[in-house]
C-alpha cells in the first residue's frame, strides 16, 4: 500500500527519532534520556559507533559542550564507552538488563492501578500508531517490523526477548510516520521493558506474542486500519494483565 508522499528532510524511521532535533533549550538530562532510552531498548547496537560530537550535537541541536556533558554522563552510566586515537570515538556498550530478583523488587514498587494506567497508556500508543500505519505504511516501512518479529521468535533469553518486544512497538509508531510517536514509545520502552522478563521467558507466551506481532503486520500491510489497532492494543493489554498477575503473587 502506498502512503502520502513525505516531506523533504523529516526524520524516518525509529533511527530518525533517536536523532531527530530536541526541544529548544535541551538540558543535559534531555539528551542523556534521548540516548540512553535508544541503547536500552537496543536502537542503538551494541559497539556501534556514534556520530562525531559536532555531527552529533548538530542534528540534536544542542550545543557541543551539552553534548559532552551528556556523553559524559552516558559514559559513568556504563552505556558508551570513549576510545582516543585513530579510529577512536564515542561507542555504545548495551547493559545487561537486571536479573530475575531484581526485577521483581522492581516490579514491587507498582501498584497494579499503576500496572494498569501503563498498559491503557500503552495500548493507546500502540493502537494509534498501528491504525495510522495501515493508513501511511510505504512497503520499505515494514521491513523493520518483520525482521524485529522474527528476532522475537527466535529470541532465547528473556532479556533479550523483552528488549525485541519493546522495539516492535518501537518501530510500529515509525512505520506510522510520527517522529513524536515513536519518540514517546521508546521512553515507555524504557519504564516496561526490563519488567516484560518477567513474562517473557515463557517460550509458550513468547511464540503468542510473536504471532500477534505477524497479525498486526499483515493487517498494517493490507491497510485495515481499525484491526491493526484492534490487534496491537489487544497485545499491549494481554502483556500488561501479565505483569498485574506476576505483581498479585509477589
């Protein structure tokens, strides 16, 4: 299906979002959550190297010297590492997300009101961009969605599984060709996805996370709008009645 055409210059793609200008008068704190939110959900690989500081603080449009506060901030959180010299640079060092234990101390500290408001929030996210999609979807703009859920399916380790789940719903708000979208997904990535562990190392609740995401590709690619939206926040409400369950029985 074709989408309209798309303005000369605007960012694509949930790569696009990751560097796509901030707000005016961005803070240190600002870039520091835009980057590290991208390596912590995996849009950003790990050892990849990132752009030059002023190639960097330039599509960021920031000043050179936020930059560097916020690399340097990055850098004592264990997400980049600097190599001087030839071949040298800023480089992204993905974490380990945290393990089982922790995690559930972690999830201890929501409420399930709160477990709840995420997933309608989520839901919403997820819904609007899967409908808008279907509506503006390229072919190009799917190929991202496709590899991600095969990388899901064949995911072993939670981590890694939760990390895959979170951007599909990352790239789905890229396909839907909002910038603002995909950047408000990525941060609430960032609050949920290490939880997701905790009901993704079910290999039986993975394989249906992993054919729900394939439903809700091929109703974007056929242009079906409202049941890609069906479809996508019928997932985000299956994983996040998990995560109320999981915190019921701590």
């Amino acid at each position: 299906m074709a989408g309209p055409s798309r303005r000369p210059g605007r960012p694509t793609g949930s790569r696009g979002a990751v560097f796509a200008p901030l707000e005016n008068r961005a803070r240190v704190e600002t870039v520091v959550r835009r980057i590290g939110d991208a390596i912590e959900l995996g849009l950003l690989a790990d050892g990849e190297q990132l752009p030059g500081e002023s190639e960097l603080a330039g599509r960021l449009g920031v000043s050179t010297v936020t930059l560097r506060e916020a690399l340097m901030a990055l850098r004592q959180q264990g997400l980049v590492t600097t190599r001087r010299g030839r071949g040298g640079g800023s480089f992204v060092s993905l974490p380990e997300r945290p393990g089982a234990e922790r995690l559930r101390t972690r999830l201890r500290g929501w409420s399930t009101e709160e477990l709840r408001d995420l997933g309608d929030h989520w839901a919403a996210l997820s819904g609007t961009a899967a409908g808008l999609a279907a509506e503006r979807t390229e072919p190009g703009d799917l190929v991202p969605l496709h590899r991600t859920a095969a990388e899901l399916a064949a995911a072993g380790e939670a981590a890694e599984r939760s990390r895959v789940y979170g951007r599909f719903h990352v790239e789905l708000a890229a396909a839907a060709q909002s910038a603002r979208l995909t950047r408000e997904q990525i941060a609430l990535q960032t609050d949920v996805g290490a939880l997701l562990c905790l009901v993704l190392g079910d290999d039986e609740y993975r394989e249906e996370v992993a054919t729900r995401h394939r439903a809700v590709i091929r109703a974007v690619q056929d242009g079906s709008r409202d049941a890609a939206r069906a479809l996508a926040e019928r997932c985000v409400r299956a994983s996040a009645a998990r995560l109320v369950a999981v915190r019921l029985a701590l």
